[in-house]
C-alpha cells in the first residue's frame, strides 16, 4: 500500500469550492486510476490536505503525471491555491 499525500494552502474562504474540486474528481479517480484504493479530504485550519490510497508508490507517481491529475484536478484548483502544493508519497512499511 501507498499513500499520496498533496497539502493545498488554500484561504479559508476558499475551501468550500476547492472541497467542491475533491467532490467532483473523487469518483473518476477511483474509478479510472491505475492501482486507486482510496481518496480522503482532511481539512485543518492551516491547510488542506488530500490523502490519496493506491495499490503500489508506482501507482501514485503514475498518477501525478496523468490526464486527470495534470489537465482536470490542478487546473480546478488552480484558482484557489496560495503556494504551490506539497507533493510526497508514502510507502506502508
């Protein structure tokens, strides 16, 4: 198992539509994505953070370099964003 996690700073005023971005893409993604297991929004108060599950890391990074991700969900989110995102993905031990 492998998680992706992207950390979004995004204003308070801001979250409702970009948890509107994760509504409308969470579907798709497990629906299309290669090795896609899981997709989970957590909200804090000092940012966003969307904590994507996949079957192997190579799953993950092959995602971040797909239609979805590169032309659908960060040109949604594109509006909404402070900085730019925080990629990492994560390895199950």
């Amino acid at each position: 198992m492998a998680y992706l996690q992207i950390t979004l700073d995004v204003s308070a005023g801001d979250r409702a539509a970009a948890a509107g971005v994760y509504q409308r893409y969470k579907q798709p993604f497990l629906d299309t994505v290669a090795g896609a297991e899981s997709k989970e929004l957590l909200v804090r108060d000092e940012d966003v953070q969307v904590l994507h599950g996949f079957a192997t890391a190579a799953d993950a990074q092959a995602y971040l370099s797909s239609e979805l991700f590169t032309q659908d969900v960060v040109t949604a989110l594109r509006p909404y964003l402070n900085a730019a995102p925080d990629v990492r993905v994560y390895e199950t031990a």
